[in-house]
C-alpha cells in the first residue's frame, strides 16, 4: 500500500507474557512505546509551504549562520568600543547603514556612523549607542556614559552557525520550526507520509448522528470525538463508519480499513461478551492481545494486527474512550508516524477538590485550572460525556491509596500535552 514502509510491525507485536493479569499504567507505557516503529514511507524535498504539521525524516544542518553579520539591535550611532573617557564628541561621517542597505566603506577609528536596527554594523566599528542616549550637535556626537565595546550589537552566528544541527528527526513542524528553517534558506525537507488513521465504530444501540433512534439506542458521540482528535493530531483521517454487531459486517470494515490505512482505531466490541465481534474478528483473522490496565477510567485496551494493519481497540464509554486515546493512543500515533513517543508534561498545582483514593488503579480525573487551584469534574462516570466539554486536562493519580484535601499537590496534564 502506498506510503506503507518495508518493516511492517510484527503480528506478535502485541503479545503480552504469559501469567501477565493487571498492567501498571507505566509499565503498559513502556512495552507499547518498545514495540512500535514508524510505519509510513519518507516524502523527499518538500517545500515550507507543505509541511506544517508534517513529521521530520532527518536531522537538517544550517547551511548559513543566523544572523549572517554582525547587526545592530537598535536605532543610533555605531562606533569602536569601548569609551571610557566620557563625556566626549566623535566626528559623525556622511552616510549611514540601514537594514538592506550597509555602509561599504570603513568607519575611520575616532568617529561614528548614523545606523538603524537590523543594519550591518560598518567595518571599523563594533558598538551602537542608543539614540535616546545621545545627542547630535554640529555634526558631532555627543556621548555622556560609559558603553562596552559590543553593546546593542548581535553578533555573527550567536543564534545559529553555519552547520549547526537546528532540528531533530522526528520533530513536528510548526510555524515557529518553519521559521527557523526559512531564517537560514532551506526551502525543503524530508518529512514522513501523515499517518493514515481510520476510525471504526460498534454497537446496535449505537447510531450516527441524524439517524432515527428509539429509547433503548444512543447517538454515537465517540467516532465524532475520534475523527476530530485524530484530525486536530495532524494525522489523516479514513472515516470507516458505523457497523452494527455483525460478524460479517465488522469484518469487511476492518479489511477496508487494513487496505487504506496505517492504524486503526475502533470504540466498542472489544471485551469478551457475545456480542463483542470486533475482538473476535481480530482473534479469527489477526492476532489480538487484550491489556487490562490498572487505569480508571479505560480498564481493557485491545492491542491487535490485523492483515497487517495494527489496531488499537478503545472501550466504548466515551471518557474511557478519550482517556485512552490521548492517553496511550496519541504517543503511539506519535511513534508510528516517525515522530517521537512522548510523555506529556504534567503540572503540581494544588487541588481545589478532596478525594480518598482507593489503592490498586491509576485514575484519571476530567479537570481545569482555576485561581491557581485545579477542580475535578463532580461525576467519575464514564458516560458523563458532559464533563469532557467541561474539562482542559486530566489529573492523574498513581496506584498508591491517597488522601486528596484541598490544597494537596496534584499532577495536572492540560490537553495541549497531548499535542491539542
């Protein structure tokens, strides 16, 4: 499949050892992060325009300094440093120097030259005096305070050298990448295909949005909430759809999605029960390990390949859903798409909420910051689809038996963490 690389994953990739029963989060982490590679093709040679939200393929060198010449950080006058003999006049010469415009001659030693911010500094001199800090009469320029030889001055290649390694393999480009590129003139580089995701979602009690539905169904707020993180992710999105619990049907959708996509992401129909035919489909024609991680909400998370595509099987309760997803579905994206697995940076802010947290899981609370303290969402449920909408990030408690009162340090992870 085009943009698919030559070292596919393992179908035993997955597998975990045998007597293995709960997972601490971290270790789960770990073994996720040990065994997944990129799996897209490099794209060569592709113009800035293009590679905003791509992945770096290699690492890229400056091939010029930045800034190229010395230049002055301010509008004045520029002359040899230092003066310690103060106050004094120096001779100001006819000419100036101005951003695209240098001075080409030599400032003679003893005088000053008129120069205006980001212009080359003028042979001959070394330090710019700001105008505010002068006065010009007759021609001279009248200094009234000691200056170091240097000040108001960038020098040659202090942000960048000339061969300097400016990214790293695996960095997601954004504006502020891109412009470090364009200061040194790189027009191109190589990035890897984007990531071809597709989402997949269950359930007869589940219906798409504008669909009829009667008591006893739900509209489907997961594959909505998937296609809009996978997208806000940078990856590309394949929308697989809705499927019933059908064998047959689920089949076919997951044969689409192994043919147009890199990973696929699948909410419902993973756990044992009778009518859970995404776990039999990826255990009848893939290889399925189920994880059950010490993690509330999220619980079971279904790691599967199938025809070769690797599969991520989420639980179908909305917030354990999300918490997996961003959780351990977005490093993995990460990592598979030629970038790097990361692990999102969290905060200590204090709690504004108490709790006393039962040993054995880690839990992740719906949370956001507010007057310095940190609220939780008044519902762990995990159908509360409310409490996304009302949340910015997660706290995250370890396995340990805690007891939360106001004011106790918590790990706070915002959203952007995560790369949103």
């Amino acid at each position: 499949m085009n943009g698919k690389t030559t070292t596919p994953l393992r179908n035993d990739c997955f597998a975990l050892p045998p007597g293995v029963n709960w997972t601490p989060v971290e270790e789960a982490l770990e073994r996720l992060r040990s065994r997944l590679h990129p799996v897209v093709e490099v794209e060569h040679a592709v113009s800035l325009s293009q590679i905003n939200g791509r992945i770096l393929a290699s690492d890229v060198y400056a091939p010029r300094a930045h800034p190229p010449s010395n230049n002055s950080a301010v509008d004045g006058y520029a002359f040899a440093g230092p003066l310690t003999d103060v106050p004094c006049s120096l001779p100001l010469i006819e000419g100036r120097s101005a951003a695209g415009e240098p001075y080409m001659g030599e400032v003679p030693a003893g005088h000053a030259i008129r120069i205006l911010t980001g212009a080359v500094i003028p042979a001959g001199t070394d330090t710019v005096v700001l105008e505010e800090d002068c006065e010009v009469r007759d021609g001279q320029l009248q200094l009234n305070g000691t200056l170091k030889a240097g000040a108001n001055s960038r020098k040659a290649g202090e942000d960048i050298k000339a061969q300097d390694r400016i990214l790293t393999a695996g960095t997601r480009l954004t504006p502020t990448q891109i412009s470090v590129l364009a200061s040194v003139g790189i027009e191109s580089v190589d990035v890897y295909h984007r990531l071809r995701v597709g989402v997949l979602s269950t359930g007869d009690e589940v219906k798409p949005v504008g669909s009829a539905v009667t008591d006893w169904q739900i509209y489907d707020a997961n594959r909505p909430m998937l296609n809009a993180l996978v997208a806000q992710l940078g990856y590309e999105l394949v929308d697989l759809g809705h499927v019933l619990d059908r064998a047959e049907a689920v089949k076919t959708a997951l044969e689409r999605g192994s043919e147009q996509c890199d990973l696929i992401l699948t909410s419902g129909g993973v756990s044992a029960g009778d009518e859970d035919h995404v776990s039999k489909m990826l255990k009848a024609h893939g290889d399925i390990s189920n994880w059950r991680i010490a993690i509330k909400p999220g619980r079971p998370l279904a790691l599967a390949m199938f025809l070769g595509t690797p599969v991520v099987g989420l639980p179908g309760n909305p917030v354990a859903a999300w918490v997996c997803a961003l959780r351990f579905g977005a490093p993995a994206m990460a990592l598979l798409a030629g970038g790097n697995w990361f692990e999102p940076q969290g905060y200590l802010v204090p709690a504004g909420f108490s709790k006393n947290k039962k040993p054995g899981r880690s839990e992740m609370l719906r949370a956001r910051v507010r007057d310095g303290q940190v609220e939780v969402f008044g519902s762990e449920g995990s159908g509360r689809v409310t409490g996304l909408a009302w949340s910015e990030g997660l706290v995250e408690l370890d396995e340990s038996a805690q007891q939360i009162e106001p004011g106790t340090l918590v790990r706070f992870i915002p959203y952007g963490s995560f790369g949103l």
